[in-house]
C-alpha cells in the first residue's frame, strides 16, 4: 500500500500551532481517523455524521494505526518552525518562494489551492504542510496537507 494524502482547510487563526492543536482534537472526537474509520473522506464533510472517538487519546489513537498511521492530520505532531523544517509528524510551511512559482502569488486563495493540488505528490509519507489561505486579500482560512505514513 502506499501513503493516502489528506487535507483540511480551516477557519483562519495567527497562532497556527493551536490551530493545529484544535483540529487534531476536532478529528479525533469526530472519529475521522484511521482506525476509527478505515479511510476517511478529505475535506472532512462537516454535514456528514459523526462516528465519535473509537480510542481514549490521541495518542491511543495513533498506537492502534501502527505503521499505516492514522491517515489524518493526527499523525502530525507540530507545526515547523520554517519552511526549511522538514520532517516526519510535522506540517511544515509552504515558502513563499514556491506559493509565487506555484499560484503566482504569496497570498493564494481556496480556488487556487482546490485547482493546484497537484503539488502534494511531492509531500514524502508520513509529512505535512500548510500555508494561509486568503480572501479578498485577508487571512481567511488555514490549508493543511499531507500524507499517511503507509
């Protein structure tokens, strides 16, 4: 088997590692993970019900998926403290440098990333990213991508 990507966009928030914190949490109690659920949908549809945390943590969680990982934004553990800080269980940030060659401009909107997500082939197993999304040229939303570790 290989890696299964996933990716959420979320309310924008500047301190982006509670951002992270409240998803993590906000999957695991929905259940959206592997192996509460085998292979979740991304984006997670907010409409869609929910099947509640199968595991006591976390990190119970993350246990049970073994070697496979949660297929989620679980398997990620903190936010890179720049776009140089690569490394499993970490979404790192997207550079600037690359949102302007990729989208034309540092600042993409949700359109741009949902048509250009074919960037993410470059995302190694078991690693993130992230970057902020933009509407009429302010902050609106968080993207964050990756792949499960098998």
């Amino acid at each position: 088997m290989g890696g299964e990507p996933w990716f959420y966009f979320v309310p924008y928030q500047p301190d982006v590692t509670k951002v992270l914190a409240d998803l993590r949490k906000r999957e695991f109690e929905a259940g959206r993970y592997n192996p509460a659920e085998w292979f979740p949908s991304f984006p997670p549809d907010p409409d869609a019900p929910v099947l509640g945390a199968k595991h006591r943590s976390i990190e119970e969680a993350i246990k049970a998926a073994g070697a496979d990982g949660t297929r989620s934004i679980l398997d990620m553990h903190r936010v890179g403290t720049d776009s140089d800080d690569i490394d499993y269980g970490v979404v790192t940030l997207l550079s600037v440098e690359f949102l302007q060659e990729r989208f034309g401009t540092p600042h993409p909107t949700r359109a741009m990333i949902e048509d250009g997500m074919d960037f993410m082939e470059d995302i190694d197993r078991g690693q993130g990213v992230y970057t902020v999304v933009y509407r009429d040229g302010q902050p609106a939303e968080i993207f964050f991508a990756g792949y499960s570790y098998d």
